[in-house]
C-alpha cells in the first residue's frame, strides 16, 4: 500500500475521479480562511493578467497603425526623391548637351 505522505500534493486534492476532495476534519479555519484569501488572490491576479494581457494585444495593434503609417510615409518620400532626382537627371542632361552644343 502506498504511504499516504508519499503521494503528491496534486494526488492528495484530487480523488481518482480527477473531482477536489474536500479538506479533512482536522484541519482548522484558519487554514480554511488561509486558503480562501490565496484562492481569492490567484482569482485578482488571473484577472490582472487577463487585463494585461488585453492592453499588450493594445498596444501591439497601435504599433503595427504606427508602422503602417510610418511605412506610407516613407513610401510616398522615396517617389518624392525618386521624382526629383529624375528632374536634376534632366537637368544636367541638357546642361551638358549645351555645353557641348556650344
């Protein structure tokens, strides 16, 4: 027979059927209440996590806006100094064909 110590705490809690056996007599209400306020605890930090959890998905979407935008605005200055250095291109072009002209 196993020795009850021996067990882990997950198969001291849990009956066979995988259900929560309820705490043994002997143990008193200030272990009881103890374990309430830790429930209670790990319920506010579930919930904060599930909170941050929301603001970081937040932020990643205004980031990836941000990109978005930062990448058109690059898009539409390369086209501008693409433009303009077709225009010095021509520029020159005929500045040198006048200078050989002459």
């Amino acid at each position: 027979m196993l020795d009850r110590s021996s067990k882990s705490i997950r198969d001291r809690l849990t009956d066979n059927r995988g259900g929560e056996v309820p705490p043994p007599a002997y143990v008193d209400q200030t272990t009881l209440f103890k374990r309430a306020d830790y429930e209670g605890e790990i319920r506010q930090m579930k919930s904060e996590i599930l909170d941050l959890q929301t603001q970081v998905s937040d932020l990643k979407k205004d980031i990836s806006v941000i990109h978005d935008k930062i990448d058109s605005n690059f898009f539409i200055l390369e086209e501008m100094l693409k433009k303009m250095l077709e225009g010095q291109t021509k520029i020159l072009a005929l500045e040198v064909k006048e200078g050989t002209d002459s």
